[in-house]
C-alpha cells in the first residue's frame, strides 16, 4: 500500500502539478485509510492496494461518519480514493476501482443571501451621478437586479438586444440558450443616461455594440462586473455580496409579491423547474421573519429573540 502511495503522490506532483495542500490532504486521507484497515483484526501486517474491496471502503466511511466526519469531508476522502484507485488501474497495479460504485454523501446547499428589499433599492443609489463611470455602474446594477440576468448574459447584451418601447431585454445563457425577458423603466432610463453620457464612435453605437463598456471603451468583463457590485454593496450593513446575489433577490422578490413560480423559471432560464423551487424557501424564511417582528404573539411574553432557522415542510 506505501509504495502505491508514493507512486500516486509522485503522479499528482509531476504529471498533475497539483498544489502542496491538495497533495497533503490526498497523501493524508490515503494514510488515514491504511490506518483504518491495520486495526481491523483480520488485516495482515503489510495490506495491498489491489486487496482492498468495496466493503473496506465502505467501512472505512463509516467509521468516518461515527466520528462525526462532515458530509463535505467523507466527500472529499471518497474523492481521493476515487483518483487514487484510477490512478492504480491505468497503472495496471489494480484491476478495478473499488470506489467507484459507492455514491458520495448528499451535501447540504446553504441558501443564497438575498437582500432585503431595502438594501436592494440602497445598493441602486450608491453610485450617483457623478460621472460616466458612475451612471455606468447605476445603469448595470439596475439591469442585473430588474432582470436577473446572470453575469455574463448581462455583459452580453448588445444595443440592439434592447427593446426599450416594449421594455424587453435579449439574453443570451447557458449552452447558447436565449431568451427574452421585462427589464424596467427604471432600469431603461438608467442605460439611456449613461449611453447619452459617452463620447461614442459611430462604431460603437451599432446594434452589435455592448451596452456596457469599461474606460477603454471595451465590453465589461464579468470579473470587472463582480468587483463593481462588491464595492458598492460593501457599504450595506449586511457587507459585499456577490453579483448572483441580485438574481437570488430578483427572484425571491417577485415571488414575495406574488409571480408564479413557472413565470420566473422562463425568466430565469432555468431548464427544470426544481431549480426555481429553492426560492420558495427563501420567501418563506422573510415571510417567518415579518410573522415574527409583526405579530403581537409569534414569541413567548418576554422574549425579543426571533426564531434562527425558518425551514418550510
């Protein structure tokens, strides 16, 4: 086993440069996992590699999980045994892969932070009016949020992707799907104030032409796009969040104010409507909150603690 170790290790060193810390924590779980199969009392003093099966594998995950291991860590040491035991095959040091039948831990997926509607209409004001710059900013934080586009649709729209009199937006997603959604009036007469504010070329008023540009007169980038909306959002009380943060919020908010869930699965883009389904969660963890802020009996006489985890069944 040691010696299919090293040769694995040496693998992910040389041929797979991978880092320090993924070649310690693989090398770590690899050794772990000899540990276990020692203090078996029918394992002999020098185990192989090739001899170790299924139900070993699978033992050793449970012994991991009566420790307490967390779901994302069993995952992760499952993972290793998985590109180790692969490893060993290609080699022809093992003739199978005794980890790859075993299905990996179902990991919890934390809620998206969605903002209040509050933060929401703040984070839209922060940029001013100072500069083409700033009403840049304004104009592509009002789209993202009165859209829900992802970022890289919102880099993408084209002058001719507007539709302003119909108050339509085209947005190109994932796997070179498009579709057509509302954008505001809001969102409409920002766009209008930070085009009229630019020096534009003939060029670069062309229906092919981006809306957004960064100072050297280029299409805005999504890392530019990610960094724009942290600053602005670092100023709400609740920090920076993420420019998906927006769609999360565009999402739970209309759903708040009572769109249905297939109308915001189209807008979205979202192929299944299960994806769509997690913002129902969302509105009703706000919904437990103003229960509990409004209702004069949502808590025992005393208490000014509200409830931590809303969790619908």
């Amino acid at each position: 086993m040691e010696d299919a170790i090293r040769a694995f290790v040496s693998f992910l060193e040389v041929e797979r440069n991978a880092s320090r810390e993924t070649i310690r924590s693989y090398h770590s779980d690899l050794r772990q996992l000899t540990r276990f199969l020692h203090r078996t009392e029918s394992a002999p003093r020098s185990i192989r590699a090739d001899h170790v099966s299924t139900e070993d594998i699978r033992a050793y995950l449970h012994w991991l999980d009566r420790k307490g291991e967390k779901a994302s860590s069993l995952a992760r040491k499952l993972a290793c045994l998985r590109s180790f035991y692969r490893f060993l095959v290609r080699e022809g040091t093992a003739q199978k892969n005794p980890a790859e039948d075993i299905r990996s831990p179902r990991l919890p997926k934390p809620l998206p932070r969605v903002l209040t509607k509050d933060d929401a209409n703040a984070l839209m004001e922060f940029p001013g009016e100072e500069s083409s710059l700033s009403l840049r900013d304004r104009a592509l934080l009002e789209t993202l949020y009165s859209t829900g586009a992802r970022v890289s649709e919102a880099v993408g729209i084209n002058l001719g992707d507007l539709h302003q009199a119909q108050g339509l937006v085209h947005l190109r997603g994932k796997g070179r799907k498009e579709r057509v959604v509302p954008i505001g009036e809001v969102a409409i007469q920002a766009i209008r104030e930070y085009r009229t504010s630019l020096k534009l070329s003939a060029l670069s008023r062309q229906p092919t032409a981006p809306v957004f540009l960064n100072h050297r007169g280029g299409r805005l980038t999504t890392r530019s796009v990610a960094r724009i909306v942290s600053r602005y959002s670092s100023r709400l009380a609740g920090g920076a969040v993420s420019p998906h943060a927006l769609r999360h919020s565009y999402a739970t908010h209309l759903l708040d104010e009572g769109a249905d869930l297939r109308s915001i699965q189209e807008m979205l883009g979202h192929a299944s409507l299960s994806t769509t389904q997690k913002y129902t969660h969302l509105a009703a963890d706000q919904l437990v909150a103003v229960y509990d802020r409004a209702h004069p009996r949502a808590r025992p006489a005393g208490s000014a603690t509200p409830r931590k985890d809303h969790k619908s069944s």
